[in-house]
C-alpha cells in the first residue's frame, strides 16, 4: 500500500486548539482521522482526543492487517467513541458531555470508505475535479439540501449542528463507499475552521494543481488570513493515494515488528498539558486509557 500524508493545525483566534488529527496504518489498511471539539461545552479538546484515540485503538486491535468490514467498523467504532465521552462526563461528574465532531476515513486494497457525525469535512479530488465531499449535520446545510435557501425561509448560523458524538441522543453517523481510487486521488479532511474561510472551489483547484505538502499549509494560511483576529482553529490532513504493488515503494515497508503505526497517541498532548498541572495530567491519561480499553469490549465480530 502506497500513499503519502501531510498534516497542518494552526490555532486561529482561540484561546486553545481543540482540534485534534492523526492516522495510523498495518501494512494493507489505513485510518486517517479528524475531530473538532466543540466550544461552548467543557472540555472539547479532551473529547477530540478521546475519539480520536478510541478509533485508532480499535482499528489497531480488529486490523489484522485488514478490516473485515470497514464500512461496519466506521459506524460501530463512532459510536463507540460516543459512548466514552458521556462515560468520562460521569467519570468526573461533569454537568455537561464534552462534545466533538469527527470526520475518519479507511484506506483498504484500492478502496476507500467515509464517515463523519457533525460539521468536519472530507473532499475526495481526482485530476482536479471534486467526486465527492461529506454533507455537514448542520441546519444550514440540510436547508439547502433541501432547496429551501433563498425561498423566505428561516435562514440557520452554519455553525449550529443537529448532531456530534457527546450529545444527548445517539449520534447521525454518515458513511460512504467503497469508492475505487485511482493513483494519483487526493483525500482532504478538514475542521470547519478551513471550509468557513475558503470556499470549496478553491480547495479542489489548489488539490489540483500543487502537491498536497503544498498545498495544505497555503490552504492554512489562507484561512487564517481571511478568518483575521477571531479567525477558528484551522487544521488540515491530507492523503494521496499512490496505488498498490511496487513492494520497493511501499508506504508501509518500515513497520515494525507489530505490523502498526501511529500518530495518534495514547497521551494527551502538548497544547493540553501545558495547562494542566501534573497530578491533572496523570489522572485525565488514567481516564482515557480507562476509556479506551473499555471500549474494546464493545466489538464482538468474530
């Protein structure tokens, strides 16, 4: 398995990023992931975080080295991510669920399937067109989709969601494919802090004309730009796929001898730790290990 990654976040006009990417493969399978805490709830980056590493513990344990059903494993795993964050709400009596989107994405064979719950992004670019782009759980969004904008009607703020893992209700969970990709595909995802700023057009011809460690940082740049003094935090993972086969090229040739990696870690990092003190810190990584190996016992496939 052959592709190449290149990632960005930049905190915008925020007090904290709570922004949180990553990704993780075995030598025929990949998940790359992104997710957004939420503002207005507490602690959004941990809820980032959390779902972030629940994905990437459950895909370390069920790939071996494939996924038996990636499609199923995207919708369950979410789900599950879900589930940790109201158990760490009770866990330390919060008043409020820390909330967060996410956008994942499975590379297998020469395939690729999609999820997101909430407003995070993945465009799919191929030869410069756009073949396909996740639909945000947003009021706004749904209005248009359902081609109400323009005719009187309520107009909704973009930001305001109907779903995200930490609420209330079980979370709407969007997925997608197999789509077939060819070399040369880019896969962008992205926080609401990229697409708010610079518009889709301009996303799918920057995809098309630059290499993507090109092109991510300038997409950056050029959000925080627009965005000003009270831009959002922007962050950025981009994937080409480069194809199957040509052993010598192989992304995946370097793995150890457990067969995994990963960017996703399995401690909270340093934008979070640098405002916590350190017996705040030990406890909170307690706390998401605790979650994390709890959430194992919710997958029962074989």
């Amino acid at each position: 398995m052959r592709f190449d990654v290149f990632q960005v976040s930049r905190r915008g006009g925020r007090e904290t990023n709570e922004d949180r990417m990553g990704y993780c493969f075995t030598r025929e399978a990949g998940l790359f992931a992104l997710a957004d805490g939420m503002g207005g709830h507490p602690e959004g980056e941990v809820a980032a975080q959390i779902a972030l590493q629940t994905l990437a513990a459950l895909f370390q344990q069920e790939a071996r080295p494939v996924l038996d059903d990636p499609q199923r494993f995207l919708q369950e795993t979410i789900v599950i991510a879900h589930q940790q964050l109201l158990r760490y709400a009770e866990s330390k009596g919060l008043s409020d669920t820390p909330r967060t989107t996410v956008v994942a994405c499975i590379l297998q064979g020469n395939q690729a399937w999609w999820a997101h719950c909430g407003d995070s992004r993945l465009y799919l670019v191929r030869a410069g067109k756009l073949i396909a782009r996740t639909r945000d759980h947003s009021y706004s969004e749904l209005q248009e989709a359902l081609g109400r904008v323009g005719r009187g009607t309520e107009v909704f703020n973009r930001n305001v969601l109907f779903t995200c893992l930490g609420s209330p209700g079980k979370p709407m969970v969007d997925c997608q494919g197999p789509m077939v990709m060819e070399s040369g595909d880019r896969l962008l995802l992205c926080s609401d802090g990229l697409w708010g700023s610079v518009e889709d057009h301009e996303i799918v011809q920057h995809l098309g004309e630059q290499t993507i460690a090109e092109v991510v940082p300038e997409l950056v740049e050029q959000a925080l730009r627009r965005g000003g003094a009270r831009s959002d935090n922007v962050t950025v993972l981009a994937v080409e796929w480069e194809g199957e086969g040509d052993p010598a090229g192989d992304t995946t040739q370097n793995l150890g001898n457990s067969g995994f990696a990963s960017t996703i870690q399995g401690a909270l990092d340093a934008d979070l730790v640098a405002a916590m003190d350190d017996e705040e810190i030990e406890r909170s990584v307690r706390e998401i290990n605790e979650v994390i190996r709890q959430s194992g016992r919710g997958l029962n496939r074989r």
